[in-house]
C-alpha cells in the first residue's frame, strides 16, 4: 500500500474535494481521508448556494458588479460587533477570487441557477447548484478519481507527523490499525467547523449552547484541534452562525450517501464512466438527495408566527434570539413546530416574503413546503384538525392560540414577554412547519492563515507543511449571509490546491511560492 505522497488532506467535504481535485490537475500525488463512510461533510447536505462577484452568469444577464461593492455588502450581513472582527483582507481576496472558482465547477460540468437577488447584496450574486450541494460533491469525487487521486474512508487521523521543523505526515486509524502516511509538500487541514462539539462550543461559547446541536452530527472540530496541537493560533471560536432554527431530516432518507462508491474497482470505474453519463440521467439521481436542511426565516416570527412544542404548548418568546433556539433545546425531544395562519400563508406565498431558501428554484414559499417537504409541512382549513394530524393535544394547543390572540388583541401580557404585535392568528387555513431543531449551523472560528492557506502560528509566523481551508482555515473572516461558506471552502480549496502544485518541496521562498509570486 502506497503511503508517500505529495499532499495528504483530510477531510472529504467541499473544501477538501476541491483542494484534491485542484492539487491533482497542478500535478501532485494525493491521498484524501475521511472519517465517515462517504464524503460529503456539511457541504453535502447544504443548500448549494455560491455567492460571486463578476461572473460569466452575470454578464450574461446584463448585470454589472464589482468587487469592492461585493466586499462592501458582504460586511452588511452580520450585526456591527461581529462584523468589526472580521479579517478585512482576506475576505476580500476570497472574493476576488470566487467568479474564478465559479468558472472552474461550471468546466466540470456542474450547471446553476440565477444569478438571484439577496439583499442587502445590491446586485444578484448568489448562484444555486442544480439540482443541490450533492452535485458539488459528486462531481468533484468523479473527478478526483479520474484524476487518479487515492481517498481512503472510515479514515480518522489521530495526530499529525511532524519533525524539528515543518509537519511531514499524520497518523491515521483505518480499520482498527494505525497508519502513518508521509506529504512532501503539505498536509491540508479540510474537517469542517465544530458545530456538534458540545465542549468547544461550551468552552468558547459558554455553558447555555452546551444542549444545542450542530446541523452536521459529525462536525466535531477534529481539524481544529490537531491545528492547535501544531501550535497554531485559533481565531474567532466564539462566534457561530446560528444557533437557529432548521428542519428535521426525515430518518434514513439519504442523510448523508452520496452518489458514488468510494473505493475498490468499482470507484475506479465510476471515476471514469460518470463523466459521459447525461446530465440528465445524473441529475435525475441525485434529485434522489434533495437537500432536507432548510432555515425559516426570522422575519416569520417579526410578522406573527408561533413556536409549539409536542405538547401543543407555546413556550417562548418567538421573537428573542438566540433565547429561542436555547429554550427549543430544552423542549421534549429537543422538537418544535412553526405555526401559520392563513395571513402568514398569503404573505409567505409570493416575492419578498419567503420561507427559506431551496435549490433550483432559489427561494421556497408555503406552497413549495407543502408541495416539496411533506414531511415537514401539513395543512388544514382548522387548526383542531391541523393538532389531530400531528397528534398534538387539541386543548393545550387551543389554549396556546387563544392565549396569544389574547396577547395580540392588547386584552394580556404576553406571559413570555413578546411585544409589538397586533395580528391574531385565524382563518381557514392553518399550516404547520416542523418538526424543527435549535441547530448551530457553521461557527466562523478557525486557524489563522495567510493568503497562501498556510496556518500561522501564536506570533503569526506560517507553520511549514500545514495548511487550512475551508471551516479550518477561516482566518478570522466574518462569511454571513448565503452562500459565502460553501464559496469560500471550494475557492480555498482550489487555490490550496494550485499553491501546493507551485511547490517543488519543502523549501519555500518568503512569499511561500518562490520567486514567481502567488497564483494568478
């Protein structure tokens, strides 16, 4: 078994498939490991939005942009305390680069929607891939393969190799047995955030987010903690995207397969016919995996909406974040339903009002829920019948409505201390959306790295032979707002993987690519 080669990455989500692809079409032997059975990560059960400035799309549509206008909106997403944090420099070189990334996918053969409007962004920039983020991960696996690339699963890395100097391998379990395996040019940190470490996040964060979940139940921050224990400088660790409320994956239902076998004769095969498959056909399979994590968004609450747990019960101020996800954390079964009166159902039916974001068709109204997610959307012309379809008590849920009309119509206090609302909940038509989490999404901590993705250390010097992409090697960048995360793990990616293939060896010049400078 082959255990020498030019770079090792670990971690098979977006960002590392894509610095395996890059680094394997600039020329360097790579071996890919991941943990869990399958690649995919957190990009895999995203929604696929990739957020750019000055692309191909863009221009065909008439739509002139910017980078500076993009740098500029990208800032007007996150509140003005968490934002003031961001790593100014980097985010803006991130953009620079996306219509770039953009370009390289769309030569793989992946398609997209749009551009689409997002406001504040002040021209439509966000860019969904059809069908969903599965496409990212199947193409980028096919081609990794073809390419030749070496990906082992079921592959947890322990510690990383290092000698007096730089970082030269990592340790791996497969199978029960311990491997070691050697990269000459660099080992590139690809795990993901740590959403679902509940001690990071209790550590960082504080103790009350100790019972809110990650959305990826494998995001546990193995990437961070070997970058740490490389002497690397983490940033930004106490700031997360969410917690926020997120539907619930039906049970068993492709959660995280992905598209392609990931070893053996038949990956190699696969590698090699998926390309001349139709788009069509390959389409029409991973439609299969359509995307289940979707986010309400918080303007629902703002208009009248209400949270009820199993028990038909009211048990928050809908309105309070990020109280609300920690109080959904502590409900039976962690479980809460979002409650809609046919108002709400008119309102969240047509451009601006929408439910969440969805593939391909960029945003999801009531009428898409139902027609899309039955799973988690029913609806009723009573709200009696509406409790009886999800066994909900008729009399606690009744008292919950009539309690917060009492509230609405000025006759009570709200006993949670919700106020400005002046809409009772009535009609014929009632909607429920749920089961719904409290989930952290991704957290915006990671490893301080430079502009080549080499991670730095306490005084800012690089840590030769480790590099960061992706949620490992955020750098200090603030990326709310749609798809700026799934755009910034495959551009990293992509430039990790032309910084390592610039590289003959270990030694490298002050700039880390020699005299002729960075790439492009």
């Amino acid at each position: 078994m082959k255990t020498d080669f030019d770079v090792i990455i670990i971690g098979a989500g977006g960002s590392g498939l894509a610095a395996a692809v890059s680094a394997s079409e600039n020329g360097c032997s790579v071996l890919l490991l991941e943990k869990r059975p399958q690649p995919g990560g957190t990009t895999g059960i995203a929604v696929g939005s990739f957020t750019a400035n000055r692309t191909g799309m863009q221009k065909r549509a008439g739509i002139p942009d910017e980078l500076e206008h993009h740098a500029e909106d990208a800032g007007k997403f996150a509140p003005s305390d968490i934002e003031s944090r961001n790593n100014f420099a980097l985010r803006n070189y991130f953009l620079s680069h996306t219509a770039e990334t953009l370009n390289w996918l769309q030569g793989m053969g992946l398609n997209f929607h749009g551009p689409s409007p997002e406001p504040p962004n002040r021209v439509p920039r966000m860019h969904n891939v059809v069908p969903n983020a599965k496409a990212y991960i199947a193409t980028l696996q096919a081609r990794f393969l073809r390419l030749s690339g070496q990906m082992i699963c079921d592959a947890t890395v322990q510690s990383l190799i290092t000698n007096d100097t730089r970082v030269v391998g990592v340790e791996a379990e497969c199978d029960g047995i311990m491997h070691g395996y050697s990269a000459s040019r660099g080992v590139v940190l690809a795990c993901g955030d740590y959403a679902n470490s509940h001690q990071l996040i209790s550590e960082y964060k504080g103790d009350q987010f100790g019972q809110i979940d990650g959305i990826n139940p494998f995001a546990s921050g193995e990437g961070h903690r070997l970058a740490q224990s490389a002497g690397a400088r983490l940033v930004n660790m106490d700031i997360t995207y969410g917690p926020e409320i997120r539907f619930v994956a039906p049970e068993g239902k492709f959660s995280f397969q992905q598209l392609l076998p990931t070893s053996g004769p038949l990956a190699w095969l696969m590698g090699r016919i998926l390309p001349l498959v139709p788009k069509c056909i390959i389409n029409a399979m991973i439609k299969r995996l359509l995307v289940t994590w979707q986010h309400p968004e918080n303007a629902l609450f703002a208009d009248g909406a209400i949270l009820i747990n199993q028990r038909g019960e009211r048990f928050c101020n809908e309105k309070q974040w990020p109280d609300r996800e920690i109080a959904i954390a502590n409900q039976p079964d962690k479980l809460a339903y979002i409650l809609l009166d046919k108002r709400l159902c008119e309102r969240y039916s047509v451009w601006p009002h929408f439910i969440s974001t969805a593939p391909k068709i960029a945003y999801a109204y009531v009428n898409d829920y139902l027609r899309l997610r039955s799973d988690v959307a029913r609806s009723s012309s009573s709200a009696d019948e509406l409790a009886h379809k999800l066994s909900i008590d008729h009399e606690l849920f009744r008292k919950s409505i009539e309690s917060y009309n009492a509230y609405a119509t000025g006759k009570e206090t709200d006993r949670f201390g919700r106020s400005g609302d002046h809409e009772t909940l009535r009609g014929n038509r009632w909607v429920m959306l749920g089961p719904a989490r409290a989930y952290f999404t991704t957290t915006e901590g990671g490893a301080a790295i430079d502009e080549t993705l080499r991670v730095l250390d306490e005084q800012g010097i690089p840590i030769p032979g480790l590099y960061a992409v992706g949620q490992n090697g955020l750098g200090g960048q603030i990326l709310w707002g749609h798809g700026l995360h799934i755009a910034w793990a495959l551009t990293s990616g992509r430039l990790v993987g032309k910084v390592l293939g610039s590289t003959a060896g270990p030694a490298y010049g002050p700039s880390g690519f020699g005299p002729g400078g960075p790439p492009e």
